[in-house]
C-alpha cells in the first residue's frame, strides 16, 4: 500500500514566490521538445483513494476525460474536492538513455504525481493545510529506474480543487527532453546513499555508510520517504574513473540542489553553493540557490584513476521540496562543459533579475 506523504508547512509569500504563483516559470516552451504527447482521453474518478495509485488497478469502469480541460466542462459542473487521473503508456526504443519529464500544464489546485506506483512530484499542499499552486506550470523528472521500457507505464495524478474549476486545466501535456542538454561523460544518476541529519565526519572517505538509506538522484527527499523534512542531510556517491580521463581537466555536475550545499570529493572540499557556517544559526539562504546549475572543477590531485573515489554532499534544505532534485549528475570534461556553457548557459537568469 501506498501511504501518502504528508501536508507541506504553509509559510506565506515567500511560498508564493517559490512555487510560481507570483512569478512565472522558468522553462520556457522553446526549451523542450516534445518525444510523446498525452493530450487527449485519460481515466478519472472522483474521491481519494491511496490505492489508486497502483498500476495493477483495474480502471476499466472509470470515466473518460480529456486532458487538458476543467473537470467541470468534462461532465461534473460544481464538484470540488478529490479527484484522480490515470493515464497509461509505452516508451518506445529510441527514448532509452534520454533524461524524461513530464508535463502537465496547470493543475487546480494540488496535485501529487506517481510514475509506476511511485511518488515522484506534488506542488501545493493538500488539507488540512491547504494552499493553491495554481498558477505552476507542472514539469517534473522521470526516474529511469521507475520506467519500464519493455512494456507498459502509468501516470496517476492526484488532485484536490477547493473552488471553481477543477482539473489538470490546460497547458502542454506529454513527454519531453531538454533541447542542448548538458551530458556527463560519466553519468553518476542513480542510486545514492542518503542520511538525515548533520556530521562532518561523514565526507571522509573511509566512513561506512552500509546502514544508509539509498536514495534516487535527482529527486528530491520529500518524494523517497522524507515528507515536510526541512534541515541537514547528507549524500553520498561510490564511482570509478577511467584512466582515459587522467590527462583532462574535470567538473563534477551536481544538477540542482534545493538549497545549500558543500561537496567533498575523496574527503576534500571542492565546491559550494550558499554558505553554510559551523553555527548552523548563521546559516543565510538567499532565495534563490535552488534554481543554479551546481558544476564543481575537480582538482586532479583529489582523483584516483586506479580505485575507488567517494562523493559526499552536504545539503541544507529550509523550505519545502529538499535535496538534489534536478540533472545532470555526472563527470564531464572542461572542454565540453566550457562548450556548452558558452552556447546555452547564459539563457536562463535567476528569480531575483525580475527586480533589476
């Protein structure tokens, strides 16, 4: 059985700010393209059950309904409260080895999103802390461990409206890449360990983290078993090297993290984002650390080409989603990172330009 993760704490504007309903969304439509569109009829039915979420459910005698559009202009004027959305799929070959999203355009007014039975997005808060999301255009990461491409997949959306319309109301729905996307030549995506909590000693290489949790990198904690968890938590990667790599410049792609971090290759520092101070009362978020690409220069002297390297990271979460919840995750050489950054880097500004 499914259990639903719990309410999101309600903290104001500052909410507001950050999931998109005073400022717009930052992807914009000429950044993606479109590999599978799933306008058109999926399976709906109203209430709230946890079990519907399962692919295994037989949905057979559950409604049609065109996505996207209000549920009210779909046969069921006036209702508002739980609703569900079911959706199945296949991948075909040539979508292997490609990082996925998925877009739902504007759901009113909360949603939870699984891929397969597994959580893996929500934007707004549901009851009894209600709080709208609107105004959020929905995209969210597919992880590849959770797709199946030898057969059938299931998106299931949960959805509470508390006024007006209702639904996954419109907006571009389907499935889509980045256009230029920024690929490691050693993708570390995958299976992380993870730890709650605050310990210097666990960057040191040597430290045994059989007992940790593994975690799905990018997604973030909220998703894996971590609802409402605001505070310190650590990561933690095991990668080899090839040798074909030992005469080149490096940088280690840590996508985004939500919100601080520092990073520790092989026990030594080698990048931050944020500033988070040994008094952790000093700790001083900007408001906008979530949305930067972490890429980290790997000085040479902290790689072994001939064993086993460890990564750890260090993250700070202080409001809503938390941890590393966006790609790539990986090794890539200077040269193409310099490449791609003077090409495409550039395009996306932060949160703060609205104001300059």
């Amino acid at each position: 059985m499914i259990k639903l993760p719990g309410h999101l704490k309600i903290r104001g504007f500052l909410i507001l700010l950050l999931t998109g309903a005073i400022f717009p969304n930052f992807a914009q439509g000429d950044d993606w393209i479109r590999l599978l569109d799933l306008r058109g009829q999926w399976k709906f039915e109203i209430g709230d059950n946890p079990q519907w979420a399962q692919p295994n459910l037989d949905d057979r005698n559950w409604q049609n309904i065109f996505v996207p559009s209000s549920w009210e202009d779909e046969g069921f004027p006036g209702y508002d409260g739980y609703a569900w959305y079911r959706k199945r799929f296949t991948l075909s070959p040539d979508i292997r080895g490609k990082t996925l999203y998925l877009h739902l355009g504007y759901i009113d007014d909360v949603d939870q999103i699984f891929l397969n039975g597994h959580f893996i997005g929500f934007s707004g808060s549901f009851p009894p802390e209600y709080f709208t999301a609107y105004h959020v255009n929905r995209i969210y990461i597919l992880p590849t461990e959770y797709l199946n491409f030898s057969g059938e997949n299931l998106i299931a959306v949960r959805v509470f409206d508390e006024q007006l319309e209702g639904g996954i109301v419109r907006g571009q729905v389907g499935l889509f890449e980045q256009k230029n996307p920024l690929t490691p030549d050693t993708p570390l995506a995958g299976l992380w360990k993870f730890s709650p909590g605050d310990d210097m000693t666990w960057k040191k290489p040597e430290f045994n983290d059989n007992n940790w949790r593994p975690i799905l990198v990018p997604l973030n904690w909220e998703t894996q078993g971590y609802p409402d968890y605001d505070g310190f938590a650590w990561y933690r990667k095991k990668f080899r090297l090839s040798k074909e790599y030992g005469n080149e410049n490096l940088i280690l792609l840590l996508g985004k993290i939500d919100d601080l971090d520092e990073v520790y290759l092989n026990g030594e520092h080698i990048g931050r984002t944020g500033r988070i101070y040994q008094n952790r009362s000093r700790i001083s978020i900007r408001g906008d650390e979530w949305l930067e690409l972490r890429a980290y220069y790997i000085p040479r002297e902290h790689l072994k080409f001939d064993g086993e390297n460890v990564i750890a990271v260090r993250v700070f979460d202080g409001l809503i989603g938390g941890g590393i919840y966006d790609g790539p995750i990986g090794i890539i050489t200077q040269k193409r990172y310099k490449d791609w950054f003077r090409k495409y880097g550039r395009k996306s500004g932060s949160i703060w330009d609205i104001f300059y």
